[in-house]
C-alpha cells in the first residue's frame, strides 16, 4: 500500500483515511492517509474485541478506541507537577495531532477585504458576511442572531481578531507539540493556548459530524465498521479524551 501501512490484514478505504483532512477543507488527502490510517490500526480500527454484550459480541469500536486512549494516557498525556504541567505523547498521537493543527491554519483564514485601503489599516468599514462554513461559525458564535446590524457590527469588529487569536494560538500549540519521549512544560497561559485549540479541534470535527446535542453524540458510538464518519469520529474521540484531561488537570 502506497502510504506504507502495515500489513496485518488492514485496510483502510481511501475515502475514509483521508476523512481528516477533508474535515478541515484541505483539497489534498496524501498527507492524511498515511498519518491517520497508521493511527487507526493502532488505537484498535478493525480489531476484535470481545464484549459482554449479547447482541453484539464486540465492543463498539469508538468503546475500543477511547480504552486504548485512556489506557496511553495513564503513563502520557497532562500531567500536574510542581513545576507545571507535563504534557508527553506517543510516536503516533503526537503526529496524528501535528496533522491536525497544520490543516486547521486554512480554516481560520480572515474573509477577504475588498477595499485596499481597509485591507491596508485593518480596519473594517463593512461588516464580513456571515461565515458559509459551519465550522468556523461554530467557533464564531454570533451574540445577536435576532438582531441583523449588531450582529453585522460585531462580525465587522471582532472577526478578524478573533481568526488572529486563533491562529496565533494554534501556531504556538503546533511549534510546542512535544516529540515521542520528549516532555513539555506548560506554564498557565500556554495550558490556556491547548485548552482553546484542542477545543476548536473538536468542534471543528462535531460540526463535519452533525453532533448537534448529547443524542447525536451518543449515535457515534453505534456507527457500524462501514460508516465513512468513523475514522473521523475516533479523531473526535482522542480529542474529547484529550481535552477532558487537561481540563481536569487545571482544576
């Protein structure tokens, strides 16, 4: 196989490996299949595994995938000290999460202005339309969704520096993800930086998923082996495992 798997009877079909990728609205998929394919075979994809469930005889495979999860980030992951926050990934998730923060730069782009002279001080005179994508309206929720002129005077003020705040702090995460076996330290503002980015991460992935309430949530877990959403569901996974531990280490 091209992107250099290996060869224990898997397979991933093209459409699903590269679901990642176009989550964010990347065109390319090369980049993605080897990444995320390689990831998938070792949290669990395809994998047996045995399941007191009567009716099923196998644990669902989103189940299998965040044990497998939980079970690294007992020795990875966050970690409290003394001296700050710890943060170590393995081989796998660590480039699994560079690939992650490299295409979501593309998502976080500014509308573009039309008057040079705008475009040249930074300051808007109009407002931007409101974002066509979902997933960037997801992570600029509008405050006045029944009122058209404050909702277009806050898009006007606050949308380019939002996108800004965003892409500076994913930038940061991306320089700081730390190698296989490396450790980083994280002092408060930058464990803030990985809260907010591993938060859009996610919901980036729930807006391409439809995740709109705790059922929607929920159905997830019951995608059969087939279904073209669940490479990209286990990528939500490892980022909802992520995110409640550092969550729950800055408690």
């Amino acid at each position: 196989m091209a992107s250099g798997l290996p060869s224990r009877g898997f397979a991933v079909p093209a459409r699903a490996a590269g679901a990642v990728r176009v989550a964010f609205g990347a065109v390319g998929v090369a980049g993605a299949v080897g990444v995320t394919a390689r990831w998938l075979w070792a949290v669990g994809w395809r994998r047996p595994v045995p399941s007191a469930r009567p009716e099923g005889g196998r644990v669902p495979r989103l189940a299998a995938i965040r044990a497998t999860t939980q079970g690294w980030m007992r020795v990875n992951g966050f970690r409290r000290t003394s001296a700050g926050i710890e943060l170590r990934l393995p081989r796998l998730e660590s480039t699994l999460l560079t690939e992650l923060l490299e295409q979501v730069d593309g998502l976080l782009q500014p509308p573009p202005v039309d008057d040079p002279l705008e475009a040249l001080v930074g300051l808007r005179d109009t407002a931007p339309p409101p974002p066509e994508d979902p997933a960037v309206a997801r992570l600029l929720p509008d405050p006045y969704p029944d009122d058209p002129m404050a909702s277009g005077d806050f898009r006007r003020r606050r949308t380019d520096e939002a996108l800004a705040h965003k892409r500076d702090a994913a930038a940061r995460v991306l320089a700081a993800v730390p190698a296989p076996g490396d450790v980083l330290l994280l002092d408060e503002a930058a464990a803030q930086d990985w809260l907010t980015v591993l938060n859009d991460l996610r919901l980036v992935l729930g807006t391409r998923l439809g995740l709109t309430d705790d059922e929607s949530t929920e159905e997830l877990d019951r995608l059969s082996p087939d279904d073209p959403r669940l490479p990209m569901a286990a990528v939500y996974s490892f980022l909802t495992e992520l995110l409640d531990e550092l969550t729950r280490t800055l408690l």
